[in-house]
C-alpha cells in the first residue's frame, strides 16, 4: 500500500521537473531565435519569463497535494466497497437460499445502521406486509411477489426476515415514489416495471422514523387516503382467504388428493379474474390521493364527478377518446373556462381527417366554418392551395386550421383548459345525440361533457360571474377566457373494477387494458397471520 501511495507523487515531481526543464529548454531557443534573427517580424517582443525555483517548488507541492488528496479519496472509496462486498456476503450468507432485489442497497443499509433490526416495530411490519401484499397481487411486479414470499417463509424473529423485510420495503418505496410518473407503463403494460434503489433522500428520511420511532407514521403516509383505494385492498384479503378457504375445505374432503392438493396450493388470484382485476386496478386507484375536490372522469365509466369538500355538486355523461385515439391517464388542475373557443386543429385530426376532407371539396373549409392560417397568423384562400400536392403527404402540410366560435363548432360553447402535453381537455359538444349512446368511446382523445353549461356556470360562479353575465358574453360570440380561482384537480383515470361502499363495482376495459392478468402464487393464509 505504501509503494501505491508514494509511486504517483514520484512521477508527479518526475513531471514536473521534466515540464521545468521544457519550458526553460523553450524560452531559452526562442531567446536564441531572437538574437539569432534581428530582423524577423516584431510580433514576439518579449520572451517567457523562466519559473523561478521556488515557483517551482510551491508548483510541485500542490500537485503533490492534490494527488495526495485524490489516493486519500481512492483509498476512502475502496475502503467503502470493501466493506459493502463484506456486508452484502454477510447478507447473502444470512437469508440463504434466498435472495436479495436490492442487495447493495440493503447491505448499505445495515452496514450504516451497524447490522441492528430494522423491523422491531411490529405495527410498521404489519402495516407494510398489508401494502406490499396488495402490490405483489396486482401482477404489475414478478419478482416483488417471489420477495413477498420469501418473507412470508421465513421465521418471523429472526435476522434474515428483517433483511428481507427491509429489501422488500426498498422496493416498494421506489414503486410509490415513482407509480405517479410511470403509471402509463407500469399500471397498463404489465412487465415493464423494473425494481430499482430509492433515492438515497427517501431511504434517508425512512431511516430517520425507524430510528426516532415514528416508523408507523411513515409508512402510513404512503398509503393512499382514499377510501376506494382502502376499500377495494379490504376485499381483496376477504376474497383471498374465503377463496383459499374454500379451494382447502373442498381438498380436504376430496377422495382424489393428489389433484386437490394442487388445487388446494393455487392462488386465490389465479382463480378469479374478478380478485386479478381488483388487484391491478387498486394499484390504479393509487394515484387518486382523494375524492374530496375536483373534477373526476373515470374513461370506461363515461362519467364525470365534480366533488366540492366531499360533496358531489355534478354528475354528467361523458364522450372519451375511441380505441386508437386513447383518452390519456393523466392528472392536471382547471387553468380557465373559455366561453366561445375556437378550435385550433390537432396535428393528428388535421392530417387523417380534415385535410382529405378539404382535398376533395376546398369549399368545405369555410363552409363548416373553419379558416386556413400561415406562420404568422395570416389568412390562407383554400382556392390558393393545391391540395393535391399533400394526398398521400398529410402531415407536410404547412398551414394551421382552426375552426371559429358557433353554433356548429366541433368544441360547442365551452372549453375547459388544463395543462396538457397531449392537448387534452373536457369541452361542450354540438353533437348531443352521441350521448344517448352506451359505448360512448367516440372522440379524438378529449372529454366532451353532457352537461357542460352546468359544469361553466358552476365554475364562473366560481369566478365571480353571474348567469346574466354568461348569456351576454355568449351572445356576443366574442371569445372570453376566465381564470378559475379556486383549485379544481382534473383527474383523468382508468379503473374497471373497485369496492366502495361494501359493493364490488367492474367495467368493460374499453382500451384492453386489462388482458392477460397475470396469475398470482400468494399464500394468503401466512399473509392474514402477519398482517
């Protein structure tokens, strides 16, 4: 270790004398070229100046300095990994023949907790197996299920289950950090969930309950207040352990044991897709901290809720995006209503339907009320552009459609604006007969609302409008953006099956979103005995 240490400084000091010596060995042949050469160009009139020794010397010192600093950091950090790769064996040795998820996270983990119990707090365990049983339900994660039953296969005190325990709960900690963010890929294309460490900042703050003895509390702030959320978990542990009771009562009196036996061991998850679905979708329901405020649209519900302090003040049918043009799952807050929009065309509806439309018949762009822009704003004649340049070629087309306030426009009299990277918002309709329709998955992507002047005079009101004022501005056909005051979350959400109050409520999976559920191998009766 001690040739390592001083090696480096030698060959520092050996490089910097050797730069020494260049640089005096080059001021002292440009010195020559400029006597040797009175009369060459004046464009180098002074000469480098020679670094004294004692420059050199404090030159040296530093780079000494900083390399000493630099083996002082690369011993540190190989000290470190050391005693991680000690811990991780030491782990590894300790849970035998299971394994680990998060094997450096979770040796680091007791390495810096100096090997003591994580898990003496009995309430914190049982909350946290409850939640991390309903997550390895849904199927959304392989291997957090096989983590779930390597804890519920081990001896409650001993040391390997709080390891495994820990490493589990690092796993879960990620997923409910990140299940907001992901939801589209995790919640909906089922094996794209990958387990990963939390950030160092989440374990820290976890670590910091367990040790001040607030570890209930942390966990339960993980756990969604919502009652649905809550609800539909409950059944599904009744489900699970009536379906397993019974799949073990009907083993036992079977003359044919060998086949019960096998059926006997069969998740309750894998004999019902009412449990499978209910598993998945209460993950979903995660995302919803409450129904206490906002605007809520369950997509194959065709309904939406507006909930004021728990209070349902509107209901209204609703029209979402059709199969290949999906209503995304999304969360976002109310900016503005807008009375009289126009409608500034999608990329995508403009491509694939208005301009074939407009390329067959150009009288058609103002017939139905629509106008042609440039870059700048400037109105185009359809009659001046060759539509037949773009057949085939929709998408370079290089001007802007946007259709004008009225009657017959495709937004109706209504627009409610939200943030969206996908141009998504609720708005009224002049097509009111497509409410009558029971599979009512018919639009482009957006939400048109049934009862849209109900849901813009609740929301002026809101902000300081009166009914009179309304019907004036609609009358002017002028286009008027309000500001909404108070705060109104949009949640824009995709769950076929749930609990609330004591009924088990499922939807068609209008987006097959629900297909292939996988099959779930839980032991639910180890799970009831340590929750």
């Amino acid at each position: 270790m001690k040739a390592f240490k001083f090696l480096p400084i030698t060959i520092l000091s050996s490089a910097v004398f050797a730069e020494t010596s260049a640089v005096a060995s080059a001021t002292t042949q440009v010195a020559e070229i400029n006597v040797a050469t009175p009369n060459a160009l004046n464009t180098v009139d002074t000469v480098l100046p020679q670094l004294s020794f004692e420059a050199q010397q404090a030159r040296a010192a530093a780079m000494a300095r900083q390399a000493e600093s630099f083996i002082q950091r690369a011993e540190e950090e190989r000290i470190a990994a050391e005693k991680l790769a000690q811990a991780k064996n030491r782990l590894n040795q300790e849970i035998a023949p299971n394994q680990l998820l998060l094997a450096s996270t979770t040796a680091k983990v007791y390495l810096d907790n100096e090997f003591s119990s994580i898990w003496s707090d009995t309430r914190a365990t049982q909350l946290f197996l409850k939640e991390y049983a309903a997550f390895a339900a849904s199927g959304v994660s392989a291997k957090s299920t096989k983590a779930l039953q390597q804890i519920l296969n081990t001896p409650e005190d001993s040391f390997a289950r709080d390891v495994l325990l820990t490493d589990s709960f690092l796993d879960y900690l990620y997923y409910n950090k990140n299940v907001g963010r992901n939801a589209d890929k995790w919640l909906y294309r089922l094996g794209s969930y990958v387990t990963k460490a939390p950030a160092e900042s989440h374990v820290s703050a976890w670590l910091r309950a367990v040790r001040n003895g607030s570890a209930v509390q942390y966990i339960s702030a993980l756990i969604p207040n919502n009652h649905i959320y809550r609800e539909t978990v409950d059944r599904l542990f009744t489900m699970s352990l009536n379906s397993t009771a019974s799949v073990a009562k009907k083993a036992a009196n079977s003359k044919n044991t060998k086949g019960q036996k096998g059926k006997a061991q069969e998740s309750a998850a894998g004999g019902s897709t009412t449990f499978a679905k209910l598993a998945l979708n209460a993950q979903r329901l995660r995302l919803i901290p409450s129904f206490t405020n906002g605007i809520f649209v369950n997509i194959p519900s065709y309904q939406l809720y507006y909930m004021r302090d728990g209070k349902q003040v509107l209901q209204s049918k609703v029209i979402v995006g059709r199969d290949d043009r999906r209503t995304p799952v999304m969360y976002s807050k109310l900016s503005n209503v807008v009375v009289n929009p126009p409608w500034n065309v999608p990329p995508t509806i403009k491509a694939k339907d208005l301009i074939p439309k407009f390329s067959r018949n150009p009288g058609m762009v103002e017939r139905s009320g629509y106008e042609i822009l440039d870059g700048r704003g400037n109105k185009i004649s359809p009659s001046n552009i060759n539509w037949a340049q773009y057949k085939g070629k929709e998408n370079t087309f290089p001007y802007h459609i946007r259709q004008k306030p009225g009657d017959n426009a495709a937004l109706g009299l209504y627009k409610f604006n939200m943030p969206s990277s996908d141009a998504i918002y609720l708005h009224d309709t002049p097509n009111r007969g497509l409410f009558g329709k029971n599979d009512r998955a018919l639009s482009s992507g957006c939400v048109r609302v049934a009862k849209s002047d109900e849901l813009a005079t609740l929301l002026l009101k809101e902000a300081g409008w009166n009914d009179s004022k309304k019907q004036g501005v609609l009358a002017s056909r002028k286009t008027t953006s309000v500001p909404i005051r108070s705060d109104n979350p949009v949640y824009l959400y995709y769950v076929t099956a749930w609990v609330e109050n004591g009924k088990v409520h499922t939807l068609p999976d209008i987006y097959k979103y629900d297909v292939n559920l996988p099959r779930v191998s839980i032991d639910w009766m180890k799970v009831k005995n340590v929750i």
